[in-house]
C-alpha cells in the first residue's frame, strides 16, 4: 500500500500490520503536510524505503514476513535516518534490543496520532541539528578509557569503537560538553529529544542506561554519569 502526496515538507514511511493503524497515521501525517508511504511488513518496509528514500521510518515491531527487529537490522546496514519503533508491549528488553539496533525513539502502543506526528517532528528537528553541526566541533574528550571525538564523531573504548545509537551519541555529546555541570532531566530531554518533551523521565534513564554500559567500567556504579536524585545527571571526567 503506498500513500502519496506532493512533498511540502518531508517524507514518512509507515510499517505495521494493522491496517487501521497505517490508515489512521496515513491521513494524520497527510493533514501535517508529510508525504507518506505504508508498508504491511518488514519486507514491504525494506523495499519502499529504498525505493523512496523516507526522511523517516514509522516501524512497528510486531509484523508478519519480517518482523521489526530484522527490519530495523537491515536497515541500518544503509540508512542514516530516524525510525520510531511501534511496540505494543511496555518491555524494557525489546526496548533495548531496538535501541541498540538503532532505533532512535520508541512508543509503546496505544497512542494517538498527535503524539506521533510530534516525536516525527522531534525526530526530524534532531536529524537536522546533527547534519548541521556536522563538523562544527573539532574537540576530544577523554575519561576513563573513553575517547570522545566531537568532530569525527566517533566514540572509542580502550581503543575500539563503541557503536551508539544516533540518539545515544546525542544524549552522551550534551553531557560531554558540559563537564561538572548538573543538567535537569527537562533540560537533557528537551536539548537531545525536542521540546516536546519534559516529563519522560523513564524513557531519559533508559538511554542512560544504556549509555553506562557502553562506556562506564562498573555501569552499576557508575564513575563519569552521574545520577543526581530527583534532579537529572552529571558528566565528570
């Protein structure tokens, strides 16, 4: 199924299997001024993207053919864009699982279509500041045995890459470049996410979380992110 309109603004590629749920976001996103496409699986998914080149990918997880998971794999072999993972289940291992495949945000399902449209804007705004930044920092930041390089945006640990999600990257640039200063968890939700956001303190830990595991020594004590209780957290080197 492909849905289709001038371009205005950017284009939206759609992958669920509910065909009422690709409609519903298919005529939301259409009224917001997107183009859209829609797939019924990861298959399906995998081709449209390719032939369209979307400026982001809507995936649910959940599919028949191919499913999410195998998708989103696939897909990061090539695309550098945001996806947004659909799941209906509210479980932090397939949450994690999809972010460290690549996935840059997720929602948990049911949720309506201006949520959505919003954390496409978010998404899409996000996208568009890391293009634009591009090489504009040239510092490295070391601690520990992590090595940070702003300009090439590269992240090693004891001499290897360490592969971080876009967002990931994001979230740990804003706690790199402002060293002992304590940032609220609007503050890191709002500079990393968009606007939008303020109050998704959870989803704020999960990335967290994430993050220490990949670049701390002990991520369950953690030297160099530091939890600030009720408050948000603090990079030391």
């Amino acid at each position: 199924m492909v849905t289709s309109r001038r371009r205005t603004k950017s284009g939206v590629l759609i992958a669920d299997d509910d065909v009422q749920i690709r409609r519903l976001l298919s005529r939301y996103l259409l009224n917001e001024g997107f183009e859209v496409w829609a797939a019924e699986n990861g298959e399906e998914a995998l081709y449209l993207a390719s032939l369209h080149q979307p400026n982001l990918i809507v995936l649910d997880l959940s599919m028949p053919v191919m499913d999410g998971f195998e998708a989103l794999k696939r897909l990061r072999e090539w695309y550098q864009s945001p996806v947004i993972i659909l799941s209906a289940a509210d479980q932090e291992r397939e949450k994690v699982r999809a972010l460290d495949l690549g996935a840059d945000d997720y929602m948990t399902k049911p949720f309506g279509p201006a949520e959505l449209a919003a954390r496409v804007r978010a998404s899409l705004r996000r996208a568009d500041r890391l293009s634009a930044a591009g090489q504009s920092d040239t510092a490295v930041v070391e601690f520990g045995e992590v090595q940070v390089d702003l300009g090439a945006r590269l992240v090693k640990r004891a001499g290897t890459e360490v592969h971080l999600t876009r967002t990931e990257y994001d979230l740990l640039r804003m706690l790199v470049t402002n060293p002992g200063k304590v940032l609220t968890h609007r503050q890191l939700l709002q500079g990393v996410w968009g606007p939008e956001y303020g109050e998704e303190t959870e989803y704020l830990r999960t990335f967290i979380k994430q993050l220490r595991r990949k670049l701390e020594g002990d991520p369950s004590r953690p030297a160099h992110i530091i939890t600030e209780p009720g408050v948000g957290y603090r990079f030391t080197e």
